[in-house]
C-alpha cells in the first residue's frame, strides 16, 4: 500500500513538474516573440548597419538572459519565505502549505527541501531560456531588411 501510495505521488509530481516546464517554455516564448515583433525596425537596421548574426542574436537575447533571472530571483524569493519562521528556523511556506495539505492518514510527509532542489529548477529555467533562444533565433534570421525598414508605424 505505502509503495503505490508513492508511486501515485511521483506521478503527480512529474505532472506538476511537466506543467510548470511547459508554462515557462509558453511565458519565455511569448515574451521573446513580442520582444522581437515590437523591436522588428530596430533589429531590420541593425542588420544593414552590418552587424553579424551572432551579434545581433546577443543584442537581442541579453534582455531575455537578465529577465530570466530576475524572474528566477524572484521565484526564489517568492518560495522560500524568510518570515515565516517555525521551531527558529526558517521555513519554506510553500513548500509546508503543500505537504501539510497532502497529508494522508497512514503516510505523513517530512516538509524538507535540499538545496539540490532549487539548483534544478534554476538550471531548467535556464535550459527553457536557452531552448526558446535558439527557435527565435531562426525568427531573427527570417527578419526582411527591406520590408521591415519600409512599414510605416
């Protein structure tokens, strides 16, 4: 019983993992393709003016770099809660309001996050930054100099 209870749980977890993997693939590409369709005659002049695709790849990407960890930051932030305190150490709220809400009769859950764990996740949302910067790579190559320079704002 105890190993299909955790079997079920892992499950649940890799569901929620895989849901917050795609929304954070959804948020970054989004950003990044406004970024690039509202900034498209400054990127179209760049081009002309002669810079390389790798340059203006950088020029481009640096924002999505500082956003992505700033975001970071914040989540962090946002998960580990340094005023909530209990027993004197510091807790991580979210991480407690959840197991405390799981908690099932015959099983209960240590409310414990390793290190190792925020590491992951700052690492995956680098790796998703990343992923999205290479798609929109090829949206910068496709970038016409001629028509973007000629549309009228």
């Amino acid at each position: 019983t105890y190993e299909s209870m955790l079997a079920s749980v892992n499950l649940i977890v890799v569901v929620l993992v895989m849901a917050a993997a795609a929304l954070a693939f959804i948020v970054l590409y989004n950003l990044t393709n406004i970024n690039i369709t509202e900034r498209i005659r400054e990127i179209a002049t760049i081009k002309v003016l002669g810079f390389r695709p790798k340059e203006t790849a950088s020029y481009v990407f640096r924002e999505n770099v500082v956003l992505t960890a700033l975001g970071t930051i914040v989540g962090l932030g946002a998960g580990i809660c340094l005023l909530c305190l209990r027993r004197g150490l510091a807790g991580i709220c979210l991480h407690r309001f959840v197991i405390a809400n799981i908690d099932v009769d015959m099983v209960t859950f240590q409310p414990r996050v390793l290190p190792f764990s925020f590491v992951k996740s700052i690492l995956l949302t680098f790796v998703f930054m990343v992923i999205v910067d290479v798609v929109m790579y090829l949206k910068l190559e496709r970038i016409n100099m001629a028509e973007s320079l000629k549309s009228v704002e």
